[in-house]
C-alpha cells in the first residue's frame, strides 16, 4: 500500500482563493474549507467560524451582514459540501449547547441559557 501524500495533494489543489463579495466588499477565503471552521459551525460558534473563513480582522464586520443562509451558500457553493438536510450550519441541539457552555466556562464566559417551555 502506497502512501497518502496530501502534502503534494493540496499543492495540486491549492489554487486561487475562493471570493466572497457582502456589502460592497470583496473578501478572499481560502482556497479549502478549514476543518476546524466546520466545527466551529458544528458547535454553533459562528464568530470563531467567520474569523477562520474571513480573517480575524474582517470577523466583526462580517459577522454584521452574514446571515445562516450565507454559510450555507458558501460551504454548498464554493466548497462543494452538501447542504439539506444536516446542512454545514447545525442548529444549537442540547449536546453542543452544553458543550459551549463548558467552554465556556472554562474560559470564563457565561453563555446564555434557553428556555425549556
């Protein structure tokens, strides 16, 4: 069995920045989906995802024009991941509400809690 070379697999792959124009900007992505984006939208830790996918310095604009249906579009139309049904943005479930909120509480941060009713 031969050996997986993803080193020389995303040398071949790695092209041109994805794009993304909101609010009259032009904003470059990279090139491959981020697997710890996906699991920053996993956990519904939107702004930790916008920051891997537009930079920290573009995050808090960003995060004021993207809506959920934007992160669908991206991940569906720039990166080929599927969308539907368990689509790339996962709605809070109470696993990974109380994921969040042991991280953070671990970083000292209270998150708020939902109501049960």
């Amino acid at each position: 069995m031969g050996t997986l070379d993803l080193d020389a697999r995303r040398e071949e792959a790695e092209g041109e920045p994805k794009r993304v124009k909101l609010g009259g900007v032009t904003y470059d992505l990279p090139p491959e989906f981020p697997l710890r984006a996906g699991e920053h939208l996993a956990n519904a830790e939107m702004s930790a995802a916008v920051a891997l996918l537009f930079g920290e310095d573009n995050a808090t604009d960003v995060m004021q024009l993207l809506s959920a249906k934007d992160i669908d579009a991206i991940a569906e139309e720039l990166y080929g991941m599927a969308g539907g049904e368990g689509a790339t943005v996962v709605r809070p479930t109470p696993v990974n509400r109380a994921q969040r909120r042991a991280t953070a509480a671990q970083n000292g941060r209270r998150t708020p809690q939902r109501s049960t009713r």
